[in-house]
C-alpha cells in the first residue's frame, strides 16, 4: 500500500526484509556458502506480509535494496548488471582490472580464495555468498579502487552534481538525518569529514575511506575471515595524526582537542565496571550489547553473536579488532553511564537495560513447547524443553538456548535474536513474531 522509490532503496529506507538474515532465519547455512538466487530474493519481498517501516521513516542497512537495484538497472538498459557496469562504471574510469561477479560458480581471473579458522587447528576455504550481486561481488584491485576513489574528489567522470548526491546524508521523514548518502556513509572521524564503507562477505573484508578535505584516502583488503578489523583505524592515525582531533566525543561547541596519544596500560580495568551491562540499540529493538570483565580483560558480546574481546583508546571509548568497530560510553550529569554509541558503518546509539529479567518456572515455560512454521520463509522450527529450559531447533541449524527477557519475550542466538510470543484472548500461544536486527517482525504460527 505504499509506494518504495528507487532513492529510498539506495539509502537503505525502503521498509524490506533484508535478505542475508531472512534467509538464515529461515535454515540456509550462509557460512558454509549456501548459493541463492536473484529470483529466490525477489520472491521473498513479493512474500513479506508489510514493510518493516513506512519508506523513508527509518534507516536500516539492506542488501535487499541493492540486489533488486541490479535488477532495475538490468531491466532498463537490457543489459547484464556486469557487462553494464563494465561499460559505464569500470570502463570509463580505467578501472581494467575491475569485474562483478554474477555468481559463486563464476571464475574471477587471478583473483584470491577466501579463508578463515578451521575447527582444530589450520585454516579452511571459505566461500563467498551467492546472490551478492549489487550487495557486493565486486572483485577489484587496490590501484583501481583508488581510480573510483579520486572520482569523488574530481567529478570528472559523472560530474560533480552525481558526486554530491551521493555523498549528501539522507533527510528522513521526521527530519532526522541519516549518516547515509547513496552508497556511501557521510560523517566525521576525530574531526575530518569522511566518506566511507566497508564490507564484509563469508571470508572477503574491505574498508574504504576517503577524507575530502586532505585529498586523502585510506584502502584495506582482505581474503582473511578473522581479519583484524582495527588495521583501518590503526593505518589512518598512523598517517594522518597531524590532522586528527583527540579520540573522544567533543562537548558541544568546544574548541577540537589536540590529538593525544593514549596509552592502553594507563587505563585502570576496575573502572569499565561501570560501563558493565546491557545496553538495547535504538533503531533495533531485542538487539542487546552486553559488557563483561574478567580480571584485566574486557569483553562485549551482541545479541546472537560471539563474545569478543575490547581494548580501551581512552577513559570512555573501546575498539573491536576482529571487526571495524569502536563504542563510545556516555555519563549523564549526575556521572552515572546510561547510554553508548556504536560506531560501526555509522552511529548507533543504545540505551542502558536496568529492568531485572522475567523469571518463568518450568510449568510456564511448557506452553511454548511446540512446532512452528513461516508462511513467509517456508520454515519450521521447534521449541523444546531440555534441562529446565526452552531451546530453538532448526533441521539445519545448531541449537540455540532461549533466554527470558521481558514476560513472554525470549533472546536467542544467531540467526534469531529475538522471540517474542503471542498469545490469543484466552491466553492460549497462537506463535511467535522472530526478530534479527536488519529483519523483524516475522511470524511464526503455533501447528495444532
């Protein structure tokens, strides 16, 4: 019923499943490289009941939105996605070692295997997703991306006026601003505006950024799935330092800092028991970071993923190094610390979690045993009761616990963060809505 523009799908608005969760969600094993279809990712947006949010409300990351801009350009030109982008894109910037990669099955000349950790020891092949199209599957060069770079400062190919709509941040409806243009994430890094993107497949890691003002940019690549996501961070500050303000949030209309060296030592453990807790993202409800300390060593575990390990760049910010990630905790005026910023692909904010979690005994926690299937994604999963607690199976995936949060609501692990249950007026459960971040809202029916 309402209408989605090409503008809302390439700033990440449209109110669309975001395919990759949806499709894990529903049992494919994307980190053993399970292939999807164009077609299947099309089919699964003709399926969502309603969008996730009215277009232009709301800004949330979305492969969907440019695998279905493949298709647009495809059906307007009467062209490949990757011959049209060769001719028009690659071509004309010189790029020559520069290609899309229609599918998994497709062989890029010279270009590299991705790897990662094999379970006992070594390493192993990781492969890449399918359907990544338009959401990835560009196989360049450092010297060509640094061509597609350097077009952003000169314009000369496209023009200035294309330049500037892509890097201009998007308005939403309410007036709020995204740090996202057409493509491209537009903010400021310790006071330099900066114009960025990274990007993550199965084994694949890049990090692109480029700091208009200085003419600068920043280039990272790998083939490695346990890359070392702070190299980035690292690399600029090596650099640029002479231009960089100090790492930590400037109060309002103060004069930048100077940029400081900050030494990991100097931070006292003890004190990031403050900072310990739970904190619920914003624009991603169910979607929780939780803080930990054990003895000296820090740690931060999200919703429906690993526990990794933090490391301070100042008294109130930490840096991930297995991913391009950093937190920046907030004190309120009274000294207490009730929210934090994620930085990562942009600025997330969370807010503190103090509400104590429901306790459900056994005989309440039998009314959601049961079967339940997705019209949507054609699933099923099944609830049990193993040893006192609820645990949500897949055919195809690990078994994942359930763990209480608020009364009838249940966080889990990866590819469903979140469960949350329904019941009619008699009490009965009718199902369950499964949220994944970047997908939510999809139901689940009880089976009779």
């Amino acid at each position: 019923g309402e209408t989605v523009t090409i503008r809302n799908l390439l700033t990440h608005t449209s109110g669309y499943r975001e395919f990759l969760n949806a499709f894990a969600m529903g049992g494919r094993r994307l980190d053993e490289g399970d292939y999807i279809d164009r077609e299947e990712i099309i089919k699964l947006v003709e399926r969502q009941p309603e969008l996730q949010n009215s277009p232009g409300s709301e800004f949330n990351y979305n492969n969907t939105a440019f695998a279905l801009l493949t298709v647009v350009v495809e059906r307007i030109t009467d062209q490949s996605f990757p011959k049209w982008m060769a001719e028009n894109v690659f071509g004309p910037l010189g790029m020559d070692d520069t290609a899309v990669r229609p599918h998994r099955l497709f062989i890029i000349p010279n270009s590299s295997m991705g790897y990662g950790p094999a379970d006992g020891g070594g390493f192993r092949e990781v492969l890449d997703l399918g359907g990544a199209m338009g959401a990835g599957g560009i196989y360049t060069t450092m010297d060509d991306l640094a061509l597609w770079m350097e077009n952003l400062q000169t314009g000369s190919y496209g023009g200035s006026h294309l330049v500037e709509q892509m890097t201009t941040r998007f308005i939403l409806a309410d007036g709020d601003t995204t740090s996202y243009g057409l493509g491209l994430f537009v903010d400021e890094y310790r006071g330099l505006k900066r114009i960025h993107h990274g990007g993550a497949d199965a084994a694949h890691r890049s990090h692109f950024a480029f700091y208009p003002e200085l003419g600068v940019g920043v280039l990272v690549h790998s083939n490695f799935a346990s890359f070392d996501g702070s190299i980035p961070s690292s690399v600029t500050q090596a650099f640029l330092a002479d231009h960089l303000t100090a790492d930590e949030e400037e109060e309002e209309g103060a004069e930048p800092a100077e940029a400081v060296a900050f030494d990991p030592e100097s931070f006292d453990p003890e004190s990031f028991d403050d900072f310990a807790g739970r904190y619920e993202l914003e624009e991603a409800e169910g979607f929780i970071l939780t803080f930990s300390r054990r003895a000296d060593s820090l740690f931060t575990q999200a919703t429906g993923q690993q526990e990794l390990q933090i490391y301070p760049t100042s008294d109130t910010t930490f840096e991930l190094r297995v991913v391009d990630a950093s937190v920046t905790f907030h004190r309120n005026d009274d000294g207490e610390v009730t929210s934090l910023t994620l930085h990562q692909n942009g600025d997330h904010p969370a807010n503190r979690i103090e509400e104590e979690p429901w306790t459900p005994d056994e005989a309440a926690l039998a009314e959601f045993v049961g079967r339940y299937f997705s019209e949507e994604l054609e699933t099923f999963y099944t609830i049990a009761l193993e040893d006192s607690a609820l645990v949500l199976q897949h055919r195809r995936l690990e078994d994942a616990p359930l763990t209480a949060g608020s009364e009838d609501t249940f966080t889990a692990g990866f590819p469903i963060a979140r469960v949350d249950f329904a019941r009619d007026e008699e009490g009965s459960g009718t199902g369950f809505t499964a949220d994944a971040g970047r997908t939510r809202d999809v139901w689940f029916a009880k089976e009779d």
